[in-house]
C-alpha cells in the first residue's frame, strides 16, 4: 500500500515504523528536515521536506497515486486542509486526520463527502482517555481492551502470590469458574511470550492476557490475584486536554480532584466541570500532596505533556502512599525504565493511536486492530467472510484451522452472542473473530488465511 503520512512528530514516527516493517510504500512529509534525516537513516522510507497542506508538496509526496493520507501533524488546521487538497487536487482515496481541538471534533456537520473530506478522524487525547477510564474502572487491569463494540474484552493482569489459580494449571480455571467461559489467550513471564497450553502453569508475576465477555472480567480477575477494591479517589495532574476530558468522564462516579499550575487554565477548568475539585499547585510540591490527602489516594494520574513532570511527581506520589499511579510518557525510552516500579502503568499516547490507525491498513475485514507489547504483539478482531468452499476458515472447527505459530483465537462473536473459543467450535460466515498475535510479523498469514477465495464472488 502506498501511504503519505503527514507530520514526522512522536505520533507520525510511531506509525512510520510500524507500517514501514510492513512492507508499505511510505513517504513522510514534514517542515523539520533535521527529523527527516533520522527517520530516513534508520527505515527505508522517502521524505519530502515542506508544507504538509502545500499542493505542490503532496504532488512531490506521490498524491497522484497515493491509496492513503495520514495527517498527523502538531496543526488541526493543516491536517484538514492537506485532506481537502488530497481529495479535491489528487483524489486519494482513504484520508485519516488526527484532530485534537474539541471545538472541531463536537461539530458533527463538519466532516464528511460534502464538507471536509476525511473519512476517519483520530484524536488521540480522547483515545488515551477512554483507554485510562477503562483501566480505573477496573481495577487491577493493566490493559482493557474492547472488542465487538464491547461485548468482549481482553484484559491484562499482573498474577499475585495467593490468587487461587497462580501455581496451577490453566486447565484447573474451568473447575473453580464453572459458570463463567473465559479463554488465556497469552501470557509474559519475564518478558518472554508463552502460549498457553491446558496444562501451562501461571506462575507469580505472569502477565496473563485473558479475553472473556464483559460481564465476567472481574470473576476471571479473582482467579490471578486478589481483587482491589473499587476505586473511589482520582488526583489528575495536568489540565491539558487528557487531564481535562479524563475528570469530566469520572466525576460523576469518583471524587475527583485535578491539580493545574496554570491560573487562567485552573479558572476555566472550575467553570467547565461540575464536581471536579481544581486546585492551583505544582504537583511535586510535597507539602500540596500530604495536605490533599495523597496517602489515601485510589488512583494518581499524571498526565501533563512534559515526560520528566509525570514521572518524578508520579514517583513522589507513589512514596507518599497513593495506591495506583498512571502515567503518561511521550518518550518510548522511558517506558521500559520506570514501569513496574513506582509507575504501576506507564501510558503511550503513541501505540494507542497505531491501534486505531492500523485496522485501516490492514487487508481483509479487520474491525479492531489493539497493538500491544510496545508494538511487538497485537489483537485482532476480524470478521469471517464466505462458505466452506471459498473459505479456510468458515465451516472449520478451530482444531482445523492453520492459524501460525503462536496465534491463538480468544472469542468468536456471532450476532450478540459471545462464544469463547474451544477446539470443537465451528466458525460460521459473519463470525467475529478475535486473535491474539504474540508475534505482528504473522500478522500478513493471518490476512491470507482469512481471504476468501474467487468462487465467493
């Protein structure tokens, strides 16, 4: 696929490298040739220097004949404007813009066919938002992803010393849950993936990657570790976009308190949300954080855009007894240097918009696409198309199917009803599939297997 990608920031280069180890025809446009020098010398790319919104420089970028446009740069208004010039100049056919003003994104006349072209809008303030929403609901989880319009869910949980199913067999789950069907799609000892077999034994610290309906995530949770109790405190640092969106979908559930060294951002965030309490302060002022009362704080949030802030207040947070801290952290290099530490979970602005951007890159009839491992795994949901003769998949049972090495199907979701995946299940024509893909290089194996033959047409 040949795509024209917009913006060589710390989104844009995030997606360059994922979709260039693709094997994809990339050319990147941005104003800072010093960022286009690094990205052309570590990945086999083009760039083309200039305005991304200049008409002359997405002709240079190969708009001509171009099958997508990505625009991600720092400019919501050069982002629209280049899929306004791609459309009308150039024809392109698929346009994705990230788009973060929310002036912009609640005007629901203003994209679309006959106003400004873009066929999917990302913002990813509001991603990261849902994501850590996601996780402060349920606690315990270090990742909760969504499935079938959230039916289904696949959640990541760190096994505890004392959780009645650590030291024993997958296969003893069924035994202490025999009303509830749930599925180990994966699991991380030190790093290192296991699939899981009936008889894998989960042992202290695994990461486990379970996928079971919505309803009965918190049954499956109890097996891998005691369950924390509900949250009820949130402390928000930054009254950024995130920070500001985050507190407006929590106060109505949670006490919410946000802390904004900004005056004029504290005054207005006091007028915009309803039950949030905003107060003016710096976040790694000790004395602010002993006097909010941070030592019987849930959940600490830092999620301001400087790196350096949110770690060092997250970390005087967790000291001065917060239970769960959340953070978020731009720089990839940091990540693997302070999660599992003081940072119970670190945030990637970054690898969660390349989830939503990657099932639009995709072949096939991909849904969801979740990237996960700091872009070395994935989450699939696609969607199961043809008969038994033009198909590999449908009218198999699972045990029939050549999925590669290490692939494992989770769920299968057929009409609204969840079918968690066991060897004698037959895959009808329309099925929700859900694959977990410890490896993304298999991830082309995959698309083929799914491909439905000439005789469907």
């Amino acid at each position: 696929m040949k795509i024209i990608i917009l913006g060589a920031g710390q989104v844009g280069t995030t997606v360059t490298e994922t979709l260039a180890s693709e094997a994809n025809d990339i050319t990147v446009v941005d104003s800072d040739i010093e960022k286009l020098d690094q990205l052309k010398d570590r990945l086999d790319i083009r760039t083309v220097y200039g305005n991304a919104s200049s008409p002359s420089v997405l002709q240079q970028a190969g708009a001509d004949d171009a099958d997508m446009l990505i625009a991600l740069t720092s400019s919501d208004e050069t982002n629209m404007i280049a899929c306004q010039v791609a459309y009308t100049l150039f024809h392109t056919p698929h346009k994705i813009s990230r788009v973060r003003s929310p002036d912009y994104l609640t005007r629901g006349k203003l994209f679309g066919r006959k106003a400004i072209p873009i066929d999917e809008i990302i913002s990813p303030h509001q991603e990261v938002t849902d994501h850590i929403s996601r996780l402060i609901k349920n606690p315990g989880a270090l990742q909760v992803l969504d499935f079938a319009d959230g039916k289904v869910q696949l959640v990541a949980v760190r096994a505890i010393s004392g959780g009645p199913l650590v030291g024993n067999k997958i296969r003893t789950l069924r035994e202490h849950l025999p009303a509830v069907d749930t599925r180990v799609a994966a699991i991380y000892r030190k790093d290192a993936a296991i699939v899981p077999q009936a008889d894998t034994l989960i042992e202290a610290n695994d990461e486990v990657f379970f996928i079971a309906a919505k309803k009965d995530i918190r049954q499956v949770m109890s097996e891998l570790r005691r369950l924390d109790n509900a949250y009820k405190s949130v402390v928000i640092v930054g009254g950024g976009n995130i920070g500001a969106r985050l507190a407006g979908d929590l106060e109505s559930q949670f006490q919410v308190k946000l802390l904004e060294r900004d005056p004029i951002r504290c005054r207005a965030l006091s007028e915009d949300l309803n039950r949030t309490i905003v107060l003016y302060g710096d976040a790694s002022n000790k004395e602010l954080l002993l006097e909010e009362n941070i030592d019987s704080t849930d959940v600490f949030c830092a999620l301001t855009n400087n790196d350096e802030i949110n770690i060092m207040s997250s970390m005087l947070a967790k000291r001065l007894g917060a239970a769960k801290v959340i953070t978020l952290i731009n720089n990839p290099a940091y990540i693997d240097l302070v999660q599992g530490g003081d940072i119970d979970i670190a945030i990637s602005p970054q690898q969660i918009t390349v989830s939503r951007l990657l099932r639009h890159v995709r072949r096939g009839d991909i849904v969801t696409v979740h990237s996960l491992r700091r872009g070395a795994a994935e989450a699939i949901e696609m969607i199961a198309r043809g008969d038994n003769q033009s198909s590999r998949v449908v009218g198999k049972s699972l045990d029939q199917i050549p999925l590669p090495e290490g692939t494992t199907i989770g769920a299968i979701v057929r009409d609204k009803e969840v079918l968690i995946a066991h060897h004698d299940v037959v895959i009808h024509s329309d099925d929700h599939i859900i694959l977990f893909l410890p490896d993304k290089s298999k991830v082309r194996e995959v698309e083929r297997l799914f491909q439905v033959g000439i005789s469907f047409f």
